[in-house]
C-alpha cells in the first residue's frame, strides 16, 4: 500500500470530523468549521481543477497566508494529483517571477491583498493559465483569467474520488530564499510528506496528538509549514490559523481564547510576544510548548516562558530540502526530574536525529569529529523524508553528497550525541586562524537588558584577517554604550572573541524570510565601521 | 533513502548507550546490559552467520523466550540482511516441523530448555543446516551440528558494517496458528516493520518514548511481541524481558523492582496478574498502561487495574498479518477530563485505525455497515505494513481481497467510527436467523464473582438450528450453579440470547497461542451437554 496525503487527511475528516479548523479573519472575527467541512471542500476544488486546465503533475502555485483556504489547498491539490507550490510572498517581485517560471505553474492561488504583486510581475510570467482569488469573488484587478475560488468550490463535486498515487508521486514544492543567487526548488512526494507527517507526531519529536490545539505562526508557504497541517489532519488536531499578517497582540489572543496547546513560529515572532505580554498578559495555561525556529532561541527568552508561563520552548533543525525537520530537543529519562530551568541547557542546543535521520559533522578532511562539544564541522544529513536533489537545479551537485545534505551548518556535539549549532559556515569568523562563532556573541548580546537584537559579522583587518563587528539593535529608550557592551561579554569569552567595534543601529537588514541577512552586514561593514568613528 | 531495521538500532545505540534491556534469567536473577552492548553483540553475531552457512536471504529460525539473546537476534538477522523467522514454542510437534520445512530455514537458534523439542522432530526437518543453541556451552543433545551462540558471538566482529538493503528486503517471519488447517506464513519487509514501528510509537497509538521501560509479556515468538522491540530500539527506551515460562508473580516483580512504565501481554496473562495481586500487592506507580491483547479484556479487570493501581489498559486489534497493529483504542479530546472509569465503555471496545490503516466492516453483500453499533460486518484492513499474502500458499486467494485483508473478525462500529469486535466469523452463533455473540456472552459471565473463564459456544438445535451453550471454569473452591449463571445474565441480554446449558469445567481447551480452543468444543457439545443432563 502506497503512502500518501489521502490517508492523512481521510483519518481526520473521517474520525474526527467535528473537530475544528479556526481562521482569523483580516476584519478580526473568526472563520471556523470542521474536518468534515474541509474534507467536502478539498473533495469540491479537486473535482474542478480541470475546468481552469490544471492537470496531474502540474506545479500549481499558492501565494497566500495561513487561513483554511490555503489549508484545503494543502490536501485538494496532492490528493489530485497536482503539486503544490506554495510560494514565499515576502520575496522580492523578480524572485517570484522567478520562481513562477523556473517551476512552470499552470495556475496561482492568491490572497486578495497579495493581487499586486502578481499584477506587477504579470508581464514576466510565462506557463500561468489561470489566476485563482482566494475570497468570495474576484475583487478589481489587471490580471486576466481570474476566477474566484469559492465559485469553484461551489460548483464542485463533494463526491468527487481522489485516486491513489504512487508514493513517489510528487506532492508538493519549495523554493529556498538563499541570501546568495537564486532560489532552489525542493519538491517533496507523497511519500516525503507521509513519513515526516508520522515521524514528527512521535512523542519524542513534537508529540502531536489528537488532543492538540495547534496554532502554526510559520508561514504555510514556508516549508510546508514545518509540517504542521498534515500532522493536524492525520491527527485530527484542532487547528487555529492566524491569517493576514499576524501580529504578536492578535497571536496571543488566539493562543488564549482558543486554548492552544502548542504554536510553531520563528524565533523573531517568539521575541515579539515576549515584549507584548510583558505589556499585557495572556492566560497561556493551555500551552504545553511552543516551537521557536529559523534561528537560535537565547535562554532568556527560554527563562522568561518557562518561569511566566511555565511553556517549555522547543527547538528542532531542520531546512527545506530536510521537509523540514531532522533534528529535535530531546528531554532524556535521567533528566525528566530536574527542574524545567536545569533543562534550558539542552532546550537552547539543537537536539538529537530525529527517528529515521541519520547525521553526521564532519571535519575538513571528511572524518567525523569527536564528540566533545569543542571540535566543529559541518553537519550532513539524510532521511527518508527529504529531498536529495534541488529541482531542475545544477546547484543539486554541490548540495548533496552520497544521498547527504550538506547542509552549510557548522555544529559541534556533545558527549552524548546533542548538535550544538555554532554558526552558519559563511558566518563563521576566522580571527588568526581560529574560529569565533558569530551566534555566540549574537545570543549573549541578547540576554543584555538594554539589548533587543544583535548581529555579528566578520570585518576584515589587516592584521587577523577577520576580526568581529557587533550591530545592536538597543530596547527601545535604551542606549548601550560600547564600554559596557564590552564588559558585559568580558567574562563570557576569551579575550579574542570579543568584537573590536559595536555599532548601535535602528534595524538590522532581514532576508526574505525575516532571517539576518549576513551577506549584506558583510558588505556594509567597513563603511559602517568607518561612519562610526567619524561620528 | 530506505526503510530500514538498521535505522531503528542504530538510534538506540547510537543516542542511548547507556539505557538498559534487562532479562529475567531460569534461576530467577536478572541480566542486565546496554544498548551499547546489545549493538555490539549484534554486529559480532552478524559478521559469523556466513561461517554456519547462513546467507542473505535466508529464512533464519527462532524457537526461544524473550531475552536479550532473541533481541539480539531481532536486529541482527534483518540487518544482515536474513529473514527472522520466530516459531511459536507452544505449537504441536508436527506444526513446528511444518512450519520450519515450508519456510525452508537454513538455521534454527534455540533456547536450551526447548532443544527437546528438535530433538523429536530432527528426523522431518529437511533443510535446517545448523542448530545454534542460545548458551555459553552446547548441552547434551542428541541433534547434529550444533554450535554455542556465545561462541559466535566471541569470535565475531564488532566492526562488521550492515548493507544497506533495499526496503522491500524480506526482514521477519512469523505463522499464524490456525485453530483449523496448517499454519500460515506471513513475511514483514524492513519498510513494513519500520512503519508498523514509527506508527505504533505515536502519542495517540502506544506512545513509546525513551522515557518507557517497557515489558513484553506477549512472547518474541508471536508477531514480533507487537513490535515492542523495534520500537523500543528505535526510542531507545528501557526494556525489560521475562525470559523463560514467565508467569504472574514473577512478571509483577519486574513491574515493581524495575519501575516499568508500559507492559503487553495476553488478557489472560493481565487475569493471572490480578488473582496475583489479590494476594500480595505491589508498587505499580510507574505503569502508565498495560496493553492485553489477544481477546477481549473484561470490565471488570479493566475497572480493578484503574481502581486499585490507576492503570488504565489499553485494546488494540491486529493480528499476524497486520505486523501487528491496526486499530488502538483513543480516548477522545471531549472525553479526557472526565474520570478515568467513563474511559472503560471506550476501552474495551477495539478503538479507530491507526494512522495509515483503512478499515471497511462489510456486510455479507459486501456494502459499508452504517456505524450504528448495531449492524455487523466483517472487517476488512489495510495498512503500509502488513501482509498482502501468505508465503507460498494457496489460501492467499481468500484471505486478501484487492490489497485487503479479510480479517474473519465482525464487528459494530459506533457512531464516531469505534469497533466493537463482535466475534469472530465462526464463532457468531445463528439462532433461529438471528446472531448471538459469543463473545458478548463470555464478558458477561467472567464478570460473575465464582466464574474464573467462560467460553460460549453454538450446540445444535433442531428447532433453531444452533443454541448458545456456556462453559464455566469456577474461581477456586466456588460452584456456580446453572440458576445463578442464568440469573446473573437475565437483565443483560434478551430472553432468546441466554445460554440452554451452563457446564461447569475444570479447563477450557486452548489452542497453541492460549486461545480458547472454541473449534475443540464445538466438536465436543453435543457430548458434553448429554454427559451433564446424566450427571
């Protein structure tokens, strides 16, 4: 018996179908309805693909954010036998036109309030037969061949058969939003999905049960957002989806009224409810964890959870071509009694293989490093679930070793096996011919009071070759100085480590996906470093 | 990447060293050891198989206990690419000499104290090249080329490295023990045992965690202990083994002295441990459930596990062909914060499919029975880890139905899509054109405060062609009467349900696996209900 989405989405509506699926709405109101409704809708849409001409195989784009629409997407379009290409709408345009064309989509999914971009780029795209708005009708655009996708729900057919796939069928799409080139495409198959759905479930990965009220933060156009509708559906999880632009305030009050039992989002997001409930205060009661992602998590925001709310912070690793996860935290039987705090150690460090995945960080010369958390290689992985390949892609040469993932993360690995993430392999610093990780400095700026965000870069010198630059981003009304940036990293680091300049700035620029973006610090630095002693 | 054994061992060994598998030896002290160790002796055992003429492929025989020697065994043969073929040690002579010649295996290892059994049938075994003998030393025998495993293992390689094998590689054996006919084989693939695994290890299935200590009663002979061995590799969780003849006072004081949080045996092994209990109590505090399979546990042993130890039991229904799992009971969102006691109407019943298993109860005419809990059907199952055929055996074509398995089990299904298994096929008892359980029957009266076991069976009518006739075992020392019996059942059931006959036995027939032999009395009720009315 092949593997594949059906069985995920069937177990859901079929013996869960009361259960609930919650959207916020952009007027603020709630969209709610159940797996037995969602299931109708995706059998609906599925049996009018043909009519706008999208067949099997095609790559069908969504641009849209977290609702129950793009949710139904996520099942309609597989279990047909299409493959769902969830683009990242804070790309640039031309990263989209981009994209669009190099994956050769039939038809686009779109937000409403996500139109314009499409409008934009319209005269760049190049296999796109039809425009589908996400809404009730078709608001006044410039696009043309648009149909509203609730028309096509309307007029389909709730008895519609999906059939059954070959597991290697391919289901779904992503491109990765690298800081350098253009993106990668990584295209998952039922297959992929079906073991990262039922291996990410398992109680010691993310524990998703039945039981769960899961509010995924992260983008569903990034990385099949971490998973998370699929291990809903197979589970039949009450879902609570955040919508338009979500924003820490309405996040928490989802959290809150909907009794989330577990939110996934990245670090940045994570951050900025820390400031808001520090404002105003949550009932988060019902919350057993919360996911943090994208970028380490610094203890203190772990502290601050755990001793407000007593919400655990979970950290796992993982990328786009991983579907996404490979690693997760992993709590073991000889700790389980400790305190939660005596914990955070482990929790801020990127956990253990997942069941399946098999990891290695190797050294320059390709042997394995000692497991003594000093020595640091880079990390290379493979699974079941992920891809070994980037998609139409000559990069795939330079990315995949022996069926492994080269990931480009440099870790190193405690006594018992623990990945400790050090820095990016390009954001390593390399002072005199020894390694300063940039995250290090980067997470114990952070804990600084006067700190809100932190960046560490390598600013060449003539003497070492690299030395480290920190930019700080103050609280707000905060003004750290230089002198006390430095003491408060003194008794942390060896003397060498220490960034030779601190530039407070307003914003620290942010790729597409809301991460650091290194690359540009890189090349501003000198400048930057220079402006600064001139003032 | 392939699904695979390996991966499973690999983790355990590789991210859990130190966590222990703990065996119950003959003279009643304890073995203990490491994952580490396990890992090793597998490698070594491994790299000697070629030297007693063990080649891939091969179909590898065990006839043993459950100990750290079997469980080495689990890994070690798959791994390297041979099929584990467990034999059931409770057959009749003349199944195990089939079963060890249908399947063609090369080599048998066998605990000491069941060499006598090879002994007997050493002349009809036809291709068994080499008998291992599961000990330090070779004991008298009167068999030819017998080796020592712990020779093996001593001269073997730790550093011998598992293939990788394609994940459709046959990796386990095991044959269903029919009540009528020969036994049927059925073979588990590395995909099927590594699904059944990572299925079975969810939170809303048996949720095995490295956390567990977990201790299979239910023996490695019969389907693969439920997979608890490779689900607790995979997690590397604490496993604790009970070795030869296990039996209730013993099984308990593992329980208690090793802190188990999970154990699965048969229902009546969970009886025995209650009578046990009665008389002396132990510390279960650590058990989070135990698992009792095999038939249908009675309320009233569920209601004293809760009771007296906050224990819940846990149903599942599966067989040899399922790997075995395809349903476990869940307890639904809407229902956890109600007392654990208004769990046990769900808990007694045969709870949803697991995710990836679909289900289907047909009617005779082969239509879905609505899910009423009062139609009846047989249910058929399919999951991506079980069998699609038996070995080499003509019976194949009636016991699949287009990738189905058709299981001879009937069953209601309720309203929110729960099983309760009925009977089996043949068992049901048609009287006067109307079905009559037998198993509901057998509940009923186990329940009764002087009734220790009751079986149920249908005698010949020559008014309503078949009528329900009861076998009683008495608790010791009581005497149920055929007025009590009676009187007992009247408010549960209809009028027309009630037995004609109530024979008061010393022992029910069992069949090899401890299976009420319900064929056996069949053949004999006519005679015994004749014999009891001249009584």
């Amino acid at each position: 018996m092949e593997l594949n989405i059906r069985l995920l989405l069937e177990r859901g509506a079929r013996y869960f179908p009361d259960n609930e699926i919650v959207t916020r709405l952009p007027d603020g109101g709630l969209h709610r309805y159940t797996y037995r409704v969602l299931n109708e809708r995706a059998h609906r849409l599925a049996s009018r693909l043909a009519s706008i001409g999208v067949r099997p195989g095609d790559r069908v784009a969504t641009l849209a954010w977290n609702t129950y629409r793009h949710f139904e997407l996520y099942f309609a379009l597989p279990c047909a036998g299409m493959v769902l290409h969830t683009v990242n709408l804070r790309l640039a345009d031309e990263h989209i036109a981009y994209i669009l064309n190099h994956s050769e989509d039939s038809a686009v999914f779109v937000d409403p309030d996500l139109l314009p971009t499409l409008e934009r780029i319209a005269g760049q795209i190049r296999t796109v037969r039809t425009f589908v708005v996400l809404a009730g009708q078709v608001p006044a655009t410039t696009l043309r061949n648009v149909v509203a996708y609730e028309d096509l729900i309307a007029a389909g057919d709730p008895g519609f058969a999906f059939n059954e796939l070959p597991e290697r069928t391919p289901a779904g799409m992503c491109y990765t939003s690298a800081t350098t080139g253009l993106p990668k495409g990584v295209v998952y198959s039922h297959r992929d999905i079906y073991l990262h759905t039922i291996t990410e479930c398992l109680g010691d990965v993310l524990d998703v049960r039945e039981r769960d009220t899961l509010l995924p933060v992260v983008p569903m156009f990034h990385a099949n957002a971490w998973g998370l509708p699929f291990a809903a559906a197979c589970m039949g999880a009450k879902v609570v989806l955040p919508g338009e632009r979500p924003h820490a305030p309405a996040i928490l009050d989802l959290m809150q009224d909907e009794r989330v039992t577990f939110a996934a989002a990245a670090v940045s997001i994570g951050i900025d409810m820390m400031t808001e409930l520090k404002r105003q205060r949550r009932d988060l009661s019902s919350l057993r964890g919360i996911m943090l992602g994208g970028s380490a998590t610094p203890a203190a925001v772990m502290e601050y959870y755990l001793r407000e709310f007593n919400v655990p912070i979970i950290t796992a690793w993982g990328s786009t071509e991983m579907t996404p996860l490979a690693t997760c935290v992993h709590i073991r039987r000889a700790d389980l009694d400790k305190p939660p705090t005596e914990h955070i150690p482990t929790r801020i460090r990127q956990g253990i293989p997942c069941p399946g995945a098999e990891l290695k960080v190797l050294d320059e010369e390709g042997g394995e490093v000692p497991w003594d958390d000093q020595s640091i290689g880079e990390i290379y992985v493979r699974t079941p679930w992920s891809a070994t390949e980037y998609y139409h892609d000559a990069r795939s040469r330079d990315g995949f070793v022996d069926g492994f993932w080269k990931s480009g993360d440099m870790s190193a690995v405690s006594a018992d096996g623990v990945l400790r993430l050090v820095d990016r392999a390009k954001d390593l610093i390399k002072s005199g011919g020894e390694w300063i990780s940039s995250v290090d400095l980067e997470n114990a700026l952070i804990a600084h009071p006067k700190v809100r965000e932190a960046a560490v870069v390598a600013a060449p010198d003539a003497k070492w070759l690299e030395r480290p630059c920190a930019y700080v981003v103050p609280e707000p009304g905060a003004a750290p100085s230089q002198a006390e940036l430095r003491a408060w990293l003194e008794p942390k680091f060896a003397k060498w480590w220490l960034p030779d300049h601190y530039l407070v700035v307003d914003a620290i620029p942010k790729t597409g996906v809301g991460k650091i973006n290194k690359r540009a610090l890189r090349e501003q630095v000198e400048q930057d470093i220079r402006q600064s002693a001139n003032a």
